[in-house]
C-alpha cells in the first residue's frame, strides 16, 4: 500500500491528509476542531496570512522497522487545511490547543463598535 | 462569518481517483469504519494501534475476551451553531479477533497524541521454535 512506500521514503514527502475539520459558532465566537491524531505539538505550525490560517502538522508512525503490518488502514502523513477568516474574527486573540490529537481554535469576534454621533462642524 | 472554500478544489482528488479506480486494495471498504486500525507484529509482540483523536485514556474502554479485542467509545459532540462537519461523532466499536494465543496478562495500553496503541504479547510456548529430529 502507499503507506509501506511512504515508510521507506520518510524524510521525502508524506501523502497529504486534509484533516477532519469541525466548525462553528459559540456566544463568545467561532471554534475551528481539526482531527491531528498523532501529531506532536512541535510538529504542529498554524500561520495566520491576510484573511485565511493555515494548519500544518505531521504525524509519524510509531512502529519500528521489524514489525510487519498485517492490516494497515492509516498511515504517517502531513495534514494540511487552510480556513479563510472573515473581517469579524479579532485575529489579535485567536487562541489555539492540542489535546489528545484534536486542534482546538479559538477565533473570538471582533468587540462590537460602539454607534457613535459624529458632531458636525460650522465651518 | 468563517468560509471555508476547500470543498469544490483540492489537490489530488481526481489522481486519487483514477489510481483507486485501476488499483483496487484489500480492506479498502473498511477504511470508512472510524476509529481506522492497524495491525502489525513483530518477533514478541502484537500491536494494534488506532487513531481516536479527542479521546481520553479512560473514555476509551478496552475488552479483551478469549478470541477477541474490543476497543469502543464515545465521541462527544461540540454544541454549537455548526456551519461544517467532518469529524466523526457518536458511539464507536471494532472488533479485532484474535485467532493467536496472546499473554493475556501483560496487554498493555497506552494513548499519546490521539493514538491508541494495544501491545500484546506472543505468549512465551507459541514462539516457533525448531525441533530436532534424532534418527532412530
């Protein structure tokens, strides 16, 4: 299978995997959950760029070389996923957290505008 | 509003396809069973691992009986307003049978990063070994 492949090549590429992604929206903003199983927090890089955060991560197997798969039906792999942002996210206080392989974001809205009277000048 | 606009593109998709068209693979059905399982072993050992993001150790519970591993859970569901959902939710269960003796004493269990992995090993009297054959 492609996994076997990918094992022997390692440091080359791994497939690609666009994670399993959850979005919604709570009181106190949105909320982005990404499946990572076996991603380490040092694997893990989320870059923020104009209007869209992108989720980098890779997970490796944890088998050794002697084991011999009888049934293989997931594989090491880098998970890659981009989420656009609207004008409402405050990209200021995103917050992220990995836990038990599941990425959590945070992305609050923006504090609403308070409407405002703009006082009109004589000239 | 978060969009999210991967749907209608992603790299891949058509090649993979075509490749899983021409190339079909053993157990190929069973990759949309959730959690996915792999099972290897080596000169001591069985290891059955499994991918359960989300899921703490004590949430998942384990059965091991005489011919077979059971691994099931919950998934719980976020609340909130959903505008997409991927993610697997809800009850859980596989069943590995296990045709092999195994040391059923020493099965151990660990969880790190979302991956489960069941370690069991050969017991000590099922490890082939050679018998010589004196001629008589």
């Amino acid at each position: 299978m492609s996994e076997n492949t990918a094992n022997s090549n390692e440091a080359k590429t791994l497939p690609r995997v666009s994670p399993a992604t959850d979005i919604l929206e709570r009181e106190d903003g949105f909320y982005v959950f990404m499946d990572l199983p076996g991603v380490r927090r040092e694997d893990l890089s989320i870059d923020i760029n104009e209007n869209e955060i992108t989720v980098t991560g890779r997970a490796l197997q944890g088998a050794s070389d002697k084991e011999s798969f009888l049934e293989v039906q997931f594989g090491p792999g880098e998970y890659v996923r981009a989420v656009s942002l609207s004008d409402r996210v405050d990209r200021e206080r995103i917050k992220a957290s990995l836990k038990d392989g599941v990425l959590t974001l945070h992305l609050p809205r923006m504090e609403k505008l308070a409407p405002r009277r703009i006082p009109v000048q004589t000239a | 509003m978060v969009l999210d606009f991967n749907t209608i593109y992603y790299p891949g998709r058509f090649e993979r396809l075509i490749e899983d068209f021409f190339r079909p693979q053993p157990g190929e059905g069973r990759r949309m069973a959730f959690p996915p399982l792999n099972v290897s072993e080596d000169e001591a050992n069985y290891y059955i691992r499994s991918e359960v993001p989300g899921m703490a150790l004590d949430a998942v519970e384990l059965t091991l009986t005489e011919k077979s591993l059971v691994i099931r859970g919950e998934r719980p569901t976020e609340q909130g307003k959903y505008y997409r959902q991927e993610r697997p939710a809800g009850f859980f269960q596989r069943v590995v049978a296990l045709n092999v003796p195994v040391d059923r004493d020493k099965v151990r269990a660990t969880l790190a990063d979302g991956v489960l992995t069941v370690v069991l090993p050969k017991c000590e009297g099922c490890i082939p070994r050679k018998i010589s054959i004196d001629v008589a």
